[in-house]
C-alpha cells in the first residue's frame, strides 16, 4: 500500500498532470458521448449508472481539488499578513550599508552641504551678477 499512496501524493501534488489528466478525460467523456448514442448503451441501466457514478466522484473530486486550493491561498495570505517585508528590507539594507535610519544623523556633514548648494546655486548666482 506504501507505493500507491505515495504515488496518489505525487499526482495530487503536480497541478500540471493533473490539468491534463482531467484535459484528456474530458475529451474522452465528450467522444463518448456519440459512440454512447449509436451503440444504444444510453438504453443500458448499468451504463447510465456508471455514468452517473462518475459524474458523482468527478464533480466531488473537483470541489475537493478546489477547496484545496482555497485553503492553501487563505494559508498563503495569512502568512504574507504576518510577515513585514517592509521592515525586513530595511534590517537589510541597515545591515548591508551605512545609512542610518531617519531622526538619526550620523553626523552634521549633511548641513553644512546643503548650505553650500543653497550658495553656489545657479540662482543665487544670477541674482548676485544682476546685483553687480
């Protein structure tokens, strides 16, 4: 029983074989249903309930295979709310560089350029050449 249960997880695991799986099984049931027709099988009690058993574990096992999905999504989400991937970047880039975070200057260097700028800007030059 251990090789067909882990082969039941492999498939139950592999979206994309079971998209085809269910791809071709489709295109099977919807050829089958001419050759139903001109056999007379449609007359057949055994057939229609087969049929009909089919239809009942296909359509349950949809539902399941969707609600798995669901589940997993709404796991998926809640983790995501957990996690602050905000901060988690800026532990980061703290831990990776030298800035320092805000309300933190490293040191007052950044004053005294910003009013450097202020003094050689392109502006205050035209107002200090018009004055001359």
């Amino acid at each position: 029983m251990g090789p067909i249960k882990s082969l039941w997880a492999m498939v139950q695991g592999d979206p994309v074989f079971m998209r085809r799986v269910n791809g071709w099984l489709a295109i099977i049931w919807i050829l089958m249903i001419p050759i139903s027709l001109m056999m007379g099988w449609l007359d057949s009690v055994v057939y229609v309930s087969a049929l009909s058993l089919w239809a009942l574990v296909s359509g349950h096992w949809s539902a399941w295979q969707a609600a798995r999905v669901e589940v997993a999504q709404m796991e998926d989400a809640r983790r995501r709310d957990k996690e602050d991937l905000v901060a988690e970047v800026v532990e980061a880039l703290l831990a990776r560089t030298n800035v320092e975070p805000a309300g933190a200057p490293a040191c007052d260097c950044g004053a005294n350029q910003a009013a450097n700028r202020v003094e050689t800007s392109p502006a205050n030059r035209v107002e200090t050449s018009a004055a001359l």
